[in-house]
C-alpha cells in the first residue's frame, strides 16, 4: 500500500465509541482508516448496559432490531436487599422502577447483553457499507504538520505481529484507544481523577444454580458481611459486583486483589440464608472504583479523543491485563454508563465532522465536540462518585426507595432526603435522559446571536440541549400509528419539525412559510442538493438538501388531512413525513393535540422545532403570518453555516 494514501479520518480503536463513529461516518460515504489492537472484537466481559436513551439510538441508527435478537436480559425493576434483624441473613425491603415513569421513554428497562455482541452489530453494519476494522495494529506515532492542506495529519501504524508499517494521512485523527491512550500520552494531556480510590471491587459473568429469588433480576445487596450487586445476563449467564475492600477496613490497601475463589466464598456469605454455587466462571477481573476524566478532548480539532480515552469510572488496573484488554468503565457497578457515554461522545462528533466536511458549517462548531460532552462525562463522574460513596456506606430503608420510586416531584413539606434526591438524579443519569447541553450557537437562549423575538414562545415546555420529547402520531400516507421523533433517521440532517395547529387557522402562516423559504437567502435555498434534478422520486427524508429534512404534523384527525390541499408543493414533497396528531396521551389527557400541548406549543397555532442530527432541541420558533418565522430560522442557522442567510451573516461565538 502506498505510503501516501490519504483518509477523511483513522480511528484508532475498536471499542464502543470507535465503532459508532466509524458507522456514522461510512454511512455517509466517508472514507476511513479504522484498526484496532486486538487480533479479534472482544471476547468476554466487559461492558453491557445499554440505556434506555442508547435504545432510542440504536433505532434512530436502524441497528436496534439486531441488538435486540441476540435475546439479552432486560431489567424493569431494581429489588433492593438489607441485612435481617438477628443475624438472620438479608431480605428484600423493597423494589423500584430500572427507568421510572416520570422518565418519558419509550423502552423504560436496561438491556444487558455483552460488548462483544454489541461491538457484532456495528461491524456488520460497518462492512455493509464498505469500511473493514483492520487488526491487529497500532499507531506508534502522529503530528499534525499542516503539509497538506486538505490532510494535515501525518499517522504512523504498524502491524502488531509482522512489524509492517504504513504511513498514511488525514483530515482527522480520532483515539477510541481506551484508558491506555497512546495518543492522550503523546499529546500531554492528562487525566484528573475526582477522589481518592475508596472501594475495590470484584466483577465475576458466569452461570449459577441458587435459590435466591431475584437472581433474573437487577439487584443492590447490602449484608453483614459486604455489598453485592446483581446483573441478570444473557444465555442464563449472571454478573455479580462483589466488594471486596474499602478505605474504611483496618487493612486497607487500594490494590487489593481476591482469587475467584475467596470472591465466591465472599459471595456466599453475603446472600445467605439463601445458597449460589457456580457451573462455569466466563471471565473474572478485580478493579478499584475511582473516577477520572481527561482535561482536554483536543487541542487542535483535528486530533480528538473521546469515550475511556476521556472518562474513566474504575482505575488502576493490573498492567498485564491493560496489556490485554481496555480499561472497563462500564464495570462501575453504580452507573455503568460507560460505554452509553461514549455512543453519545461518537454522535456528537460525527455529525459535527459531517457538516463541516459537506460544506454546510463552519470549522469552528468543532470546538463544541469537547464543550458539550466534557460537560457531561463531568456531571456524570460527579454523580457517579457521589452514587458510589452512597451505595458503599447508606443503606436506604424499604420506605425510602418506594417513596422514590412513585414521585419525582415531591412533596416539598417533606424534609428533603438525600437518598430520595440522589435515587432521583441516578434515574436521569442512568437512563441516559440526564444529558443537558449548554447553550451554545446549537442550543438557543436569550444570548444567541439570533434575536427573533419569536423563539422561545409562551408554553414552550422543550429544553434547548436536551433531547427532543417523544410524541405518537399518525401518518397521513399510509395511517400508521407511529414514533414522530424516529421517524427521522440518524442521516446527519437537521430535523425541522413544523406543528401545524388546525389547518383553518395556520393556513396563511403555512403559506407565507413555504414562500419564504423559497428565497434566495433562505437556509433552504441555499443548501440545495446540487443533484437535485436527479434525486429519486422516492427519497424521502432528503429530497431537497442533506443539511435538513421537514416534518409537519397537523392538529387534527387524520381523515380531514388532504395533504395536496392543505400543504404547499415545498412541504407536500415531503409526504411521508406528514402527520396527524390525533393520538390520545396520557401525560396529557385533557389535550385535543396531544404532540403539540407534550411541547408545549399552541394546539391552534403551532410552532416550528428545530431539533439537531443527534436528537436534541436546537431551537423553538412560533409560526406566525409574514416572514417571521423564516426570518428567525435564517438567524439560527446563520449562526454556524458558512453561507450568509436571509439579511446577512450573523457573527458566530461559541
């Protein structure tokens, strides 16, 4: 292979975030660079929690359905276990919702299944699409010289067992490496851990005969004799989180290590009265729980970092097994968000390269990549150290977790209890739904360099940065009952979601909105897809422009919508995505549009939504008569495209 073969982006790492990003991008006809160390995809262990707001990913990617048949274990509720009085062994005091319902989901359980099947279903895809992961090799070196413009990064790989090696350059250089970053080391960028480590901890995935009732459950064990934590698997299997030390014993060492033996022997004594014996140990492994997270994801927005490289739960790892295996994140037997993080470190990254490299948005919305997630990995580590001192030392009472688990508001007479206030929190974090951006030129308020004063209108209930609410419509085509925020697929577009109200009343902002659209310095017209006189007939989400695709959902019944009558040529092409919203909601029962009042927008008059190309809010709009509303979406988007919309380029800061 030529030394001088040149990629849009070498991904290092065949991990959870590697992966995700890697299948975004070759979706989008990138063309990628992508090894891994590791002679095959993961064996055993590892992580194997996926979220309910990863299950919404993995839909909007179309890979869910994949997932799903390789039957893993799902976990609805949590059964909490105390020590009995007199010596008695434990007993269940109690059980709580895994996503409780005020947590608006549409899969409200944890999906566990192991990494490697997970890591399965991306590559397939991956292959699919024409981008391989090539194994086993390894990058021994970097620099980004500028000396090609277009690829400014020079990569050196070497193969692991032969020795050969390859150079190779790039627009984008991305480490996916683990915990064991060589590119993290090269670049001087170092990890800050939260605390001190205070707990070590055992992780054992095996089959198991006992007769504790809940072992196909989720459970958290607190006895006499230690903590255990319980994961149902798949294929019978079960992982059990076993403490085997803390900073409060007399002989506390942070490296403490246990056998697979004194573990299982720990084990037994905790569960008693009931018995657990082991048919087969798959994999086994002994980790100090501590959290860290890495100062920068970049330094040049052309090399980037993200998932273990960037956060880590659990440190300190053996050096013989870092040799062998990634750092497990995932293990943190608390949260176990991981390798959840790091899908949404992949997305946000892809999406953003995307609209650079296509010419729709400015280099500088690269910058946003480590604002956002840094952020949030921050805010997760936060909770998940202060989840694990809890877990580790309180132990809630029965009363506790069933007040939790029923109410997410409250009563604000009650004194406030930290358990209470910190399970709450966890069901966020854990469920993934917790994520809430800041805002930026992305994420709209007040001081955005758009001034409409048309955002933001009066009810609005969505939160600029956080993910958009989940709303069952019907399609007018074809009468299918379906989920409005999946009907979008994860293609890299802006989704522009226009709720219409009552077709008597918005038709003339209807009108005035196609025709403004229309313009020459409107957004829509201006990122016109050049092929757009060959575009198939049935393309449905992107017939106009890969830089957006519309929705228009009205509020009425579906048999009064003629979508040839009530909807203008430019919207009308977009017929698939046209939507009754007719469908009766029990969180808000008394509304007659039961999408438009989940929003908080004007059952009569609408409002335009404007939602990013990884699912969250960017921007509310009212729909009103005139140009006004085309005018402020010309705002928002000018904020960050690199054409100027409407009356000019606004001035983008992040």
């Amino acid at each position: 292979m030529s030394s001088t073969d040149t990629y849009d982006i070498v991904i290092i790492g065949a991990g959870p975030v590697g992966l995700v990003l890697s299948v975004c991008l070759a979706r989008w006809n990138y063309k990628i660079k992508h090894i891994d160390n590791r002679s095959t995809p993961t064996p055993t262990g590892r992580a194997d929690g996926i979220q309910p707001r990863s299950l919404d990913l993995l839909r909007n990617m179309g890979l869910k359905r994949k997932i799903m048949a390789y039957g893993p274990a799902k976990v609805y509720e949590v059964a909490f276990w105390d020590p009995s009085s007199g010596g008695k062994g434990i007993h269940r005091t109690g059980t709580w919702a895994s996503c409780p319902k005020f947590i608006d989901s549409r899969y409200p359980f944890t999906t566990l299944l192991h990494q490697g099947f997970i890591e399965r279903v991306f590559i397939e895809d991956l292959n699919k699409n024409g981008t391989d992961v090539q194994r086993p090799w390894k990058i021994t070196g970097f620099k980004n010289d500028g000396k090609d413009e277009t690829y400014p990064v020079e990569v050196n790989l070497e193969h692991v067992d032969t020795g050969e090696k390859e150079t190779v350059r790039t627009k984008y250089l991305f480490s996916g490496e683990g915990a064991t970053s060589f590119v993290r080391e090269q670049l001087g960028i170092a990890i800050r851990h939260k605390d001190p480590i205070a707990h070590v901890w055992g992780v054992m995935d095996g089959v198991v005969r006992t007769d504790f009732p809940d072992i196909k459950m989720k459970c958290t064990i607190h006895s006499d004799y230690g903590s255990i934590m319980i994961i149902p698997r798949e294929n019978n299997m079960v992982r059990l989180y076993i403490q085997i030390a803390s900073s409060t014993d007399e002989d506390w060492n942070p490296r403490k290590q246990a056998t697979t033996e004194e573990v299982q022997a720990s084990a037994k004594r905790i569960l008693k009265p009931y018995k657990i014996e082991w048919d087969r140990v798959e994999w086994y492994s002994v980790y100090p729980i501590g959290q860290g997270i890495a100062e920068k994801y970049t330094l040049d927005h052309r090399v980037f970092m993200g998932g273990d490289c960037c956060h880590t739960h659990s440190v300190g790892r053996d050096e013989a097994m870092e040799a062998k295996q990634h750092l497990l994140t995932d293990l943190q037997p608390k949260a176990g968000q991981g390798m959840n993080t790091a899908f949404l470190d992949a997305q946000n990254l892809a999406w953003k390269i995307h609209h650079v490299e296509s010419g729709f948005a400015r280099r500088l919305i690269l910058q946003s990549y480590e604002e956002e997630r840094k952020l949030i990995a921050e805010n997760l580590l936060n909770f998940d150290a202060k989840y694990a001192a809890l877990f580790s030392a309180r132990i809630p009472s029965a009363g506790e977790v069933g007040a939790a688990s029923q109410s997410h508001s409250g009563d604000s007479k009650q004194e406030k209890n930290e358990f209470l206030e910190v399970f709450k929190s966890s069901c966020e974090f854990t469920s993934g739904y917790g994520v809430a951006y800041n805002p930026n030129l992305f994420n709209w308020d007040n001081k955005h360099p758009a001034k409409s004063p048309l955002f933001n209108p009066q009810g609005n209930k969505l939160r600029t940065g956080r993910i958009l609410t989940p709303a069952n419509v019907t399609r007018v085509v074809d009468a299918n009952v379906v989920h409005l925020e999946q009907e979008i697929p994860l293609n890299g577009s802006f989704r522009i979601y226009l709720f219409a109200g009552v077709p008597s009343v918005t038709r003339r902002a209807i009108l005035d909105l196609a025709a403004n659209l229309h313009k020459k310095k409107s957004f829509y017209s201006a990122y016109e897809r050049e092929d757009i006189s060959s575009v198939s007939y049935h393309e449905r989400h992107n017939p106009h422009s890969k830089f957006f695709t519309i929705c228009t959902t009205f509020a009425a019944p579906r048999q009064e919508l003629e979508i040839s009558a009530i909807l203008p040529d430019v919207l009308a092409r977009y017929s698939d995505h046209v939507y009754a919203d007719d469908i009766w909601d029990q969180r808000v029962p008394d509304a007659k549009a039961a999408a438009h009042a989940k929003m908080g927008l004007d059952e009569e008059k609408g409002g335009v939504v404007v939602v990013r190309p990884d699912g969250y809010v960017g921007c509310v709009v009212q729909l009103v008569e005139g140009s006004g509303t085309v005018d402020a979406l010309n705002e928002y988007f000018g904020a960050f495209v690199t054409k100027g919309l409407g009356k000019g380029e606004l001035q983008a800061q992040l």
